[in-house]
C-alpha cells in the first residue's frame, strides 16, 4: 500500500516531469506503441512499459493525461504491477479493462490510479496483452460520467520483456 501512495503522490503531481527532475528515466527502447523505461528512486531501481491511448471517448479528456504501465520494482520484489489513470478521478471499483472475452476489474483505485490487486490477476491479464491487438479501459469518473480508453498492444511484449529483463 506505501508503494501505491508513494506512486500516487508522483503521478498526480506530475509524473514524468516529477521523475525526470528526481532521477532522470532511461527509455530503454520503444517498440510501436509501447516504451520501457528505468530508472532509481530512493528505494532502488524501478523498471515499467508504458503505452498511452490510440482513442478515448469522451473526447473532451486529454489523451496525454491517460497511461497504462505494467511496472517492476527489483527491490521490492514488485512485479508485473499493472496500474492505469485517466487523468481524472475515478470512481471506486469502476475500472475494467477488456480484450476479447477477457474482462479484468482494478479493484483498488486512490484518486486518478487503479491497479489490479491479485497477483494472479495481473499476470492472467499480462498473458490476454501479449494477445491481444488492443485493450479497452472503461471506467467512470468521481461524478459518474463513463469514459472509455482504446490502448493498442502493438509492441506490449517487447516492452514488456525490456522492462522486466532490466529489474531482473
């Protein structure tokens, strides 16, 4: 739970200018729609693959507010982390991401994150990633309206592989 506050503070008050100031991440390759980077924190190295949505409805939300991370955290012994945020607010247990057949609930959310608490969860959803061609995360806002984000999978595997052959 630390971890997560620790993540949210950073990402609500600007992840990546709040990163790039603090530690400077290292792309450590892009691959079609998705980057891995590194990079330490106070804590030891942090590994992640990150991608940012293709479409999002409505369109009155930024595309550039929106991520979706699998991230690694050696020494933590934290991986396949998978998180989202939408630039807003969600509302509690309202985020799902979809693939196909494949339905998958963040059941944790604090503020503009959610995450997929099971462990076992994550990694069946990481299998659907490396599938699938797109994902789809729906969710509602704090005040109810619904929104919908299309991520393209394009290059998920390789990120993903960089990502956590880099925190191994």
């Amino acid at each position: 739970m630390i971890k997560k506050i620790l993540l949210i503070c950073l990402l609500t008050t600007g992840f990546f200018s709040t990163v790039a100031q603090a530690s400077n991440p290292k792309s450590l390759g892009k691959y079609k729609n998705w980057e891995a980077f590194s990079y330490n924190d106070d804590k030891g190295k942090v590994c992640f693959a990150q991608t940012i949505p293709t479409e999002r409805s409505p369109k009155t939300f930024k595309v550039s507010e929106a991520r979706l991370f699998v991230t690694f955290r050696k020494e933590e012994k934290i991986k396949n982390e998978i998180s989202v945020t939408g630039g807003y607010t969600y509302k509690p247990s309202s985020v799902i991401a979809k693939s196909g057949k494949n339905e998958f609930l963040f059941t944790e959310s604090q503020g503009n994150f959610a995450w997929i608490q099971d462990a076992e969860e994550e990694f069946n959803l990481i299998k659907v990633m490396k599938k699938a061609s797109k994902l789809s995360i729906s969710a509602s806002t704090k005040s109810g309206a619904k929104t919908k984000d299309i991520y393209s999978m394009m290059g998920f595997t390789k990120a993903y592989n960089t990502a956590k052959k880099s925190c191994a």
